[in-house]
C-alpha cells in the first residue's frame, strides 16, 4: 500500500545544504518525534513557513532602515 499524498500535487524534491552537526540534530529530533529526517524537516519546515505568513506584515517605507 503506497503513502496517501500530503498535498494535492505529487512532492518534489527541496535541497537543503546542512552542516554535519545541523544533520545529526535533525536526524536526533526526528528520532525523538518517531519519524524519518526527511518528514521531521518537511513538518518543521512547512510549520515555520505558517508561523511566517500568519504574522502581520509591515510595510516599511524605503527610508527606514531595517
């Protein structure tokens, strides 16, 4: 039986460039939460990109500085 999709369309591949001690700490938390590397930085990923667009916007004007 194969793994019902996560979204309406097939998933495609998304690289990431990770430091050895950075792959060792996903591969620890994902071990922690009972899942694979890859569905724990998937999770992780899509829950800090919600967070990230459900925060108010705010428009700064090209003479303020960041």
């Amino acid at each position: 039986m194969s793994r019902p999709l996560r979204a309406e369309a097939p998933s495609e591949r998304f690289c990431t460039r990770l430091s050895p001690a950075e792959r060792d700490r996903v591969h620890q938390a994902a071990t922690v939460n009972h899942q694979t590397s890859s569905e724990f930085a998937r999770d992780a990923l899509v829950l800090a990109a919600d967070d990230c667009l459900e925060m108010p916007r705010r428009i700064v004007s090209s003479d303020e500085t960041p």
